[in-house]
C-alpha cells in the first residue's frame, strides 16, 4: 500500500454530499450547512459518486475503464443499494479531482493493481445506500409518512399504505435537504439481487456497434495530427535532420521540437504527418547509452545479485537450516524486459490556449495527466480541463503520462487542437517495460521431505523509487517482492531480501501483474524442483505445506480434482502447477502442455483455473479475466523479451514481439468458488499463474528445467 501520498483526511473530506440534482458520497463534516447553502442557491456541484437529477441515476465512475470490466460491476454494487436495475444506472468518468477519487489502497487517484472493486466494495455501496435512505425520507416526509414503511422498486418509491409512488427524480431536490445517515446498514449477501449474478457489461454494446470513443478517435473542429520521433537510446540527441524535405511534403504544417530529443511533424492529417516524420531523415546522437546492451544489464544484476540486499523477511535463521538440510538445492531465475504494447498505441488530444487547455486521452492517473501539461504550460491545474476516454488497452503503460508530458512540450505553443500518435514502433520502442528479474533462491528440506528453509533475494530495477517515492522506504520495493517475501505455504524459516539495481538506457515500470507475475513464476518452479529433488508428487507436496491456508488448498483440490491430475497422459504430454495468494485472490492453474520429439513448438492443450476472489460482483467478468489474463500471461512467457543493441531497443512490432495467436490458445476452464470474504483483484491474477505452470508443465514432459524467460529462448 502507498501511504502518506495524500493525506486520508483530504479524502474523506472529498467523499461528501454534493450535487447535480442529489449527487453524494459517504460524509461531509459540515454537510448541514453544505446541503443548505446549495439548496438554496440551486443545483449541488457534482463532486462524488452518485448523481441523480431528471436525466435519471449516474455513477461518477472514481476508476478507469481499461477493459477490465470496472465500469460494469461498480455500477452492480451502486444499483444494488439503490434499488435499481442495472439498465437503469448510467456510467461517467471522474475528472481529476485527489480529494474526492484518490484510491484509498493506491493513495492516488489511479486504477491499476487490481484494487478497484476492493477500494470500492465498501464506499460505493455506501455512497448509494446513504442516496437511498435520502431518498426515501423526502418521500416520507412529502407524505407525512413512516420512511420505514416505505419500499424501493426500480427506483421507485411506493407506499403501499396509499399506493402514492415517486421517482428518484421526483425526490432528489428534497433529499439534499434531509440528514446524512451515520449509521448505514448495507444489504447482507442473501439479499442481493444483483451482485453474484452474470450481468452484461455496459459499455459492450457501445464498443461492438462502434459508438464507444476511445482516446485515439477524437475528434475536435479544426483540430490537425502530428506524430513524432523520440530518440531511440535514452539520452540520446538529435544531431541532424531535414526540414526542408519535410516541409515538401503535401499536408504538413509545422515542425516542432521538444529540446533536442523529440520532434514532431504536424499535418492535415496521420498519412501526411507520417511521411514528413520519414522525410525529415533524422540522424541522431546516441549519448552516453549507445552502447548499451541486454548482455551488459544482465552481467551487472548478476554481480548485485551476489551482494546482500535490504532484508524484507528473516524468520527463524533460514540459512542455519538450509546448511544443516539433507537435501539442499539452489537455483537462478531469470524474468525479461517486457513491453506493454496495447492493441490502442499512446495518444493524446491537446488543445492549448493562453488561459487554459483541454485535454482528451485514455489514462489511468487522471491527476497526474492534469499536472502534466499544467506543469509544461506553467497553467494552474485546475485550468486543464482533462476528458478520460476508453482505453484500447493500458496492462500499466497508462499509469505513466510521459507521453502526454512530451505532448504538450511539442505542443505549447500552438493554439490550435492537435492529435498526438505515437506509431507503433516508436511506442514499443520508448516503453516504460516490466523490470528485469534476476533471482537468487534455495532451499533445504529435511529427510522426510518437509521444507525446513527457504532464502530468496529478488535483484531489479525499483518502480515505487520513481513513481511513488514516499512509499520506497528504507530500500524496499514492496511490489518488487510481493509473493516472494510471503507464500500460501507453511514456511517457518524464510530469508528474503531486495537488491535494487537499476538498468542502464531503460525505463521500467508496472505490468499486467505485477510483481507476483516474476515471483510467482520462481516460487512456482522452485517448489516444483523441491518435490522432484525430494521424489514427491508436486500435487502431494504442495498439500502438505498448506495445514494453515483451507482457502489455498481448496482452490489447489478443485484445480486437481477437475484437470484430473493423476490420470494417465499420452507420452509428450505434462502437467504443471502454479499456485498462488496475491491481490486479494486464491488462485490455483494446472496447465496441460504437449512437447512432440519432431516439433520444438510447445502445444497448449488445456488450462483449468480454480479461482476463490471472494464475494463475487460478476462471475462473467472473473470468467472473462481469467480467460484474457492466462492467455496474457502465457504469450508473454512463451514468446516475449526485450534486448538492446547499441542503446536501442530490438522489437519494433508485432512482428518481433509477437502476441498468442487464436489457434495456439488452449482449451481454458474456470471454476469460482463462492463464499462472502471480502473480495480481491481479478484483473491480474491468471497473468501471474502462467509462467510457473507452463515451466513446470515442460518439466513434467520432457524433463528441461525453464528458469529463464521466454520459453522461444530458454
């Protein structure tokens, strides 16, 4: 968790009755006077989660839609304590705002992580429940009535006392002047009518009929296109380049520059400015990183690695117990440079005046996107008004706004509306990439097999040092070691500890799972190797070690029982497992792979997911995200790394770092266990059972040990 970024009593603060007609979150100290000051001057200011007016019920969505299916099961929760249908509940992006939309897991007002139904579980449903107690007391009190007596049915309110009934819409300038409940009972599990039933998503019919307006489709009057050239070695300057030529082609407007290292042609339209971007022939100065190579990063994690690092966990002198062991073994792993490459690449609309800006782009961080061009433009913040769009997909690239950060540098001083696209290979090529992993493991077992210790020392680059400095603290990366510091197993002596060591001519960010998608895959495998070197079924050997974790052992039993693990499979042909407790989630994976002696190409055959995310919105989006997650996980493993040659990254397109083709992907079945625990993240979690299970797989059919990621390389 991120803490002290924001302070919690700000956000608090933020989270209060407001609105449009009635808009509302959970309390405002002085909401008496508030609610009275705007009754009598007229609409409240929308300023939290629910809003309602004549134009009906709309959820004031405090997270982003990536195609997570975010916006579907908040508008379940905030229907579900309304009273309402889901048909009924209309969705809108937040604007930037800290005060009101900061995540209270993240401390900043950003989706990523897979907390966004765990941070709002409670404060949505809160916020809707509270609009409805409102609600029904202005209809009590028009009535002269007893609110208890009243009842809620697709928004609207009955008496069955008279058979009088009133809209939401009715009510709602009444209901901003009635109190704001302390106390709000919220609906038990059993009375739910929407929440754990299989809805459909809101916003698919506006994205299949092609409504839907993602970031790279807007459109504004006289609005131009640009699009740029950024060096490709960090660091690295332009040393020439032909504007003459540039200017010569048909459609281009303007050149500009940010420093010495980006520039971008603007036109009439993409074609023009892609063809005066090639015409402008730029030669450029690598710096100080042209010599950079994976090779070179690689050696350097290695001779860090052998260091001692920040220590996160030492329980019980783990070493001593190792040394002592009958059966010890050791290993290295290694997880690779990863880009993210959504199918939609970076983009952003820019329109800069002398007073204000607007802004229009798909992003994860709308405060930071605010503060981006407010910084470049020396506006105040709250003069850039930012429009959050749709995302053709961000897996953590949109929670950086390096891009929009470079837009309004090129685009300062032109005062007219330009698109900004980043082509294909530029986005791939100046990514912020998943970290390089470097890990050092072993273990010692005792005679009857049982782990008796256990050391792991993580070695990469730190994402939280640079994008959330107060929570690096005293050289500890939390994300770095999540799921390596702590385990679903039984472990009494563990070692662990961080070396952070930072790669030349790279950015590194977070990807689709984050740290567990690196240390799941090394736990995962090392447990396997455990089992093999103590001649163990992995199945049996993992049940041993999980006497303290019912919900683990579940999730691994109902994977087991229905991939039918014991069975007999045809010679070729293994299973793998990778078990795993990270966002919040249980989730166990046994993949089925197929490795023929005259094909070096791995077949996927079946993947069987057992998932307990506890109390469950949606099961079709926990389906949806397993299927998409696991396939995510799993092109990655198999396929994917970024390497360096002279500064400068190799993979430019689909082409070289290719993505899972439809007739690759395997039979996947889930199975959701139920039950009411507070829920967790789905988002993320098949992503970081992938790796481990395919590694372990190939071991079960041919014997070769994967350590080192991709499988196409290994």
């Amino acid at each position: 968790m991120i803490k002290n970024l924001y302070s919690r009593r700000s956000f608090l603060k933020g989270t209060a009755l407001a609105t449009g007609g009635l808009l509302l979150s959970l309390e405002l100290p002085d909401a008496g006077r508030t609610r009275a000051a705007l009754a009598a001057t007229g609409p409240f200011i929308p300023n939290a989660f629910v809003k309602i007016d004549e134009q009906g019920v709309t959820l004031i969505m405090p997270h982003t839609e990536v195609g997570q299916g975010i916006y579907t099961s908040s508008a379940m929760m905030m229907a579900e304590e309304l009273e309402l249908d889901l048909a009924q509940v209309k969705v809108e992006a937040a604007p930037p705002d800290m005060s009101k939309y900061m995540d209270p897991n993240l401390y900043d007002q950003a989706t990523g992580g897979s907390t966004s139904t765990r941070s709002d579980w409670m404060r949505l449903r809160q916020a809707a429940a509270s609009a409805r107690i409102m609600l029904v007391s202005a209809a009590a009190a028009r009535w002269n009535a007893d609110a208890a007596t009243l009842t809620v049915e697709r928004g609207v309110i009955h008496d069955p006392a008279t058979g009088k009934q009133l809209t939401y819409a009715d009510v709602a300038p009444d209901a901003a002047a009635q109190p704001v409940p302390k106390d709000v009972k919220l609906k038990e599990p059993s009375q739910f009518r929407l929440i754990g039933t299989n809805a459909k998503r809101v916003d698919t019919a506006h994205k299949v009929n092609g409504s839907a307006t993602y970031g790279i489709d807007i459109r504004q009057p006289g609005m131009k296109i640009a699009t740029l050239a950024v060096s490709p070695v960090k660091g690295g300057k332009i040393a020439s380049m032909d504007e003459a030529a540039c200017k010569a082609v048909a459609g281009v407007i303007e050149i500009v520059k940010s420093g010495d290292d980006a520039v971008a042609v603007v036109a009439e339209h993409m074609w023009s400015a892609k063809q005066g971007l090639e015409a402008l022939a730029i030669n450029w100065d690598a710096g100080a990183n042209g010599k950079v190579t994976l090779d070179a990063i690689v050696d350097k994690m290695n001779e860090a690695s052998k260091s001692q690092g920040v220590v996160i966990r030492n329980d019980k002198n783990a070493q001593a117990a190792i040394d002592q062991a009958p059966i010890k073994l050791s290993a290295v792993y290694q997880s690779p440079f990863l880009s993210h490459s959504p199918l939609e690449p970076l983009n952003c609309t820019l329109h800069i005046r002398d007073d204000g800006a607007e802004l229009w782009v798909g992003t994860q961080v709308p405060v930071r996107a605010q503060n981006a061009v407010a910084s470049v433009t020396g506006l105040p913040a709250d003069k850039v008004v930012v429009h959050n769009q749709l995302m053709g997909g961000a897996f953590g690239r949109r929670l950086d706004v390096d891009s929009i950060e470079i837009a309004a540098k090129l685009l300062k001083n032109i005062r007219y509306p330009v698109k900004m696209v980043w082509t294909r290979e530029e986005d791939m090529t100046h990514d912020y990439y998943r970290p390089y992993y470097y890990d050092r493991v072993a273990a010692g077992l005792d005679e009857k097999g049982k782990l008796v210790g256990r050391t792991h020392r993580v070695t990469g680059s730190s994402i939280y040092a640079r994008w959330a400095a107060p929570a690096f603290k005293n050289g500890i990366d939390p994300d770095a070691v999540d799921c390596a510091a702590e385990t679903p197993y039984d472990e009494d002596a563990v070692l662990t500890d961080y070396v952070r060591q930072e790669p030349d001519g790279m950015n590194t960010s977070w990807w689709r799972g984050v740290g567990p998608t690196h240390n799941v895959f090394v736990i995962e495998s090392f447990v396997d190797e455990m089992a093999h070197q103590s001649k163990q079924d992995p199945l049996e050997f993992r049940r041993r070690m999980l006497t303290r974790n019912p919900r683990a052992l579940a999730v691994l039993n109902l994977a087991a029982e229905k991939a039918g693990w014991g069975e007999k499979l045809p010679a070729g042909r293994g299973r793998g497992i990778s078990l795993q407790f990270a966002f919040g989630t249980y989730l166990a994976h046994i993949l089925e792979v197929e490795v023929k002696a005259d094909d070096p190409e791995v077949r996927l055959v079946r993947s069987v997911i057992a998932v307990d995310c506890g109390v469950t919105i949606n099961p079709d989006t926990v389906l949806a995200q397993m299927q998409g997650g696991v396939i995510f996980g799993l092109g990655a493993a198999m396929f994917n790394k970024i390497t360096l040659t002279d500064g400068a990254v190799d993979q430019t397109n689909f082409d070289t770092y290719r993505v899972m083709r439809i007739n690759e992907v395997p039979k996947i079945e889930v199975y959701q266990i139920h039950n009411n625990e507070a829920p967790g993240g789905v988002g993320e979690a098949a992503t970081a059972a992938a790796a481990g299970a395919l590694a372990n797989a190939i071991f079960a059919a041919t014997g070769n040990r994967i350590r080192s990621l991709p499988l196409a390389e290994a």
